[in-house]
C-alpha cells in the first residue's frame, strides 16, 4: 500500500517545486525590471545610452566620395546604385556602410576614419530607409548593467554566437563570427542592422539602453574574460539567482517527465 501512497504524492510535491522555482525566477526578474526603470527615470541627467552622429561635414562627405570612388564604385557604382555583382547601398544609412567598411568585410585600405567618410557619402544620396538607423551609434557603457547585459545576451545572441562569443557555425553554410574584436560602435551596429544572415534587432525589440548593456557586456566581459574574476559566469546577484531558480524549475519539469514516462 505504500508505494501507490507515496506515487500520488510525487507529482503534486513536483509541481511544487517547478512553482517555487517558476516564482524565484520572476521575482528576480522582477527585481531586475525595477532596477531598469529606476535607471530610465534618471535617464535626464545621465548622457544617453546611445548616441547617433547623422551629421556630417562637408569635408567628410568629399573625402567620402574620393574614396567611394577609387575603393568601391567598381562594383557598387559611383553613385552606389548597384550593379550586376554588388547591391544598391542606397538608403541603407551611415550605420550599415560603416559596419562593412570598418569591420574588414568590404575592402579598403585601412582605418575606421576611412570608413566614416564613406558613410557620409553614401547617406548624402539618399535618405536612410525607416528600418535601418539614421546614424553611426556611439555608446556610452559607463551607466550600462552588465548582469542585464549578459541576460539579454543569452537571450538573445548566444544561440548563434555561443556564450562565450567565440562565434559558431549556423545552418545553410552560414558562419556567426566570433565577437572578441569588435568595437562598440561595430556591435551596436551589428545589432541594429543585422548584417547578412544575423537578423535586426529594431527599437522595438531592445530599446537603445538595452542595447547599450549588450555591447557593454561584449566588449567588456566576453572580450575580457580574466577581468571578471571567480565564476566563470561573472556578475554573481540577481542573474546567477535567475539561473538556479530556472535550473530548478526546468529540474522539477524533468522529474514530471521522468515520473509520467515510468507510468506508462
Ligand atoms: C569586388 C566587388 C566589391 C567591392 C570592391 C566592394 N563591394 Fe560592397 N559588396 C559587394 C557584394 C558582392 C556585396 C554583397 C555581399 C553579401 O551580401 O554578403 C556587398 C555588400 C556591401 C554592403 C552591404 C549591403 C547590404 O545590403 O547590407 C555594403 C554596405 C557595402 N558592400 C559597401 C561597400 C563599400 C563602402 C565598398 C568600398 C569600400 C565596397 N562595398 C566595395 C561587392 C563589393
Ligand atoms: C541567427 C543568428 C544570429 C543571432 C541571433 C545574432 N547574430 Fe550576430 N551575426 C550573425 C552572423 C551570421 C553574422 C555575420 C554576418 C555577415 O558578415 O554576413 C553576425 C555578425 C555579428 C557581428 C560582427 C562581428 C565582427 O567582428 O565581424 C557582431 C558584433 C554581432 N553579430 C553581434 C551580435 C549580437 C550582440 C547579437 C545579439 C543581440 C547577435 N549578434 C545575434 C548571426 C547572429
């Protein structure tokens, strides 16, 4: 009699348990979240997360042009509008040619310098499209959360990337680069642009302070792994609580699992 006893007992202390693991985990979110609008209403008296340069000297944009043409024109046109073997740049704004440029993937000499002046003279052609941003972003990391980071990170990122950013083969040939030496202006960009098979992550979807805490996460933890010292998950507090509440609620899920299949 006792073993059919303690049976019924089993799922009900197991859903317990996924529930107190369940509920840990959205009060730490919660705490979290808190923190994050404390942070948004000082947001008037602190620099902005992201800052977007859209303008450009004339200087810029002639040197720009110079340079277009002897590096890039062969192939995009001179007035970028594409060809049979490049695409229109058009319309795809500052941020976008900087990141191709100064990242190494079209070629050009040398220097991101170079690669503002391109940019400059690519958006003077045309307006930048809606989905695409209107300038190159420089973040400030200083007031960034860096546990908020490495959460949105793993949300958001190391699927394609892996946790620790060094970058990993994707399906259909495609290849996610390894993270260890972009800059913070090149991964905001990535983000806000989704080069190649990476998709775009718009305003809609990480707010400007979102994205802010990524890079700062990237270009600070992940690019400098020996600087965080102890655990190798970094940044102990809410987040680390965050997991093990998850550990255990996915645990308790297991064992619901593990009981229904020995029942059947
Ligand atoms: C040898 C030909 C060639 C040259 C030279 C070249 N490109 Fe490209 N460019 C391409 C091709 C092909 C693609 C599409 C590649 C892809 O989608 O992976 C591309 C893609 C791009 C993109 C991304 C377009 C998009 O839709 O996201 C940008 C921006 C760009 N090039 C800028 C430049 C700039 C600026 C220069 C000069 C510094 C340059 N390219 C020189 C061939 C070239
Ligand atoms: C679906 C897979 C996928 C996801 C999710 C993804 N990426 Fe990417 N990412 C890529 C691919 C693929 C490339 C290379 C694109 C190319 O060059 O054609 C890339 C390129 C990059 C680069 C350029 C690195 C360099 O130095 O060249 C950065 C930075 C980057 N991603 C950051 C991020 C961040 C931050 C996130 C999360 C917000 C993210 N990615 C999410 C697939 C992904």
């Amino acid at each position: 009699m006792r073993r059919p006893h303690l049976r019924s007992l089993l799922p009900a202390g197991v859903v317990a348990l996924a529930a107190v693991g369940g509920l840990a985990f959205s009060l730490t979110a919660g705490a979290v979240g808190r923190s994050t609008s404390v942070q948004t209403a000082a947001d008037s008296l602190t620099p902005p997360p992201i800052h977007y340069v859209t303008h450009f000297t004339t200087g810029q944009v002639k040197e720009g042009e110079v340079l277009f043409e002897a590096n890039c024109s062969t192939c995009h046109g001179t007035r970028a509008e594409g060809s049979a073997v490049a695409p229109d740049l058009q319309g795809l704004g500052p941020a976008t040619v900087d990141f191709w440029v100064s990242t190494g993937r079209m070629p050009l000499a040398d220097s991101s310098a170079q690669a503002t002046d391109i940019a400059a003279f690519v958006a003077s052609l045309a307006p930048t499209a809606p989905s695409y941003p209107d300038g190159i972003p420089y973040v400030n990391t200083k007031d960034a959360n860096l546990q908020l980071g490495m959460r949105l990170f793993v949300l958001n990122c190391a699927a394609c990337h892996t946790i620790t950013g060094a970058g990993d083969a994707l399906a259909d040939g495609a290849y996610a680069p390894s993270l260890h030496r972009a800059t913070s202006t090149q991964v905001a960009e990535a983000i806000r642009t989704g080069p190649g098979n990476m998709p775009v992550f718009g305003p809609g979807t990480l707010s400007n302070r979102q994205v802010a805490d990524i890079v700062a996460y990237v270009t600070g933890v992940i690019q400098h792994p020996d600087d965080r010292g102890g655990l190798g998950l970094g940044g102990i507090g809410p987040v680390a609580e965050g997991f093990v509440a998850l550990l255990f609620g996915v645990g308790g899920l297991m064992v619901v699992a593990f009981w229904l299949g020995e029942r059947a």
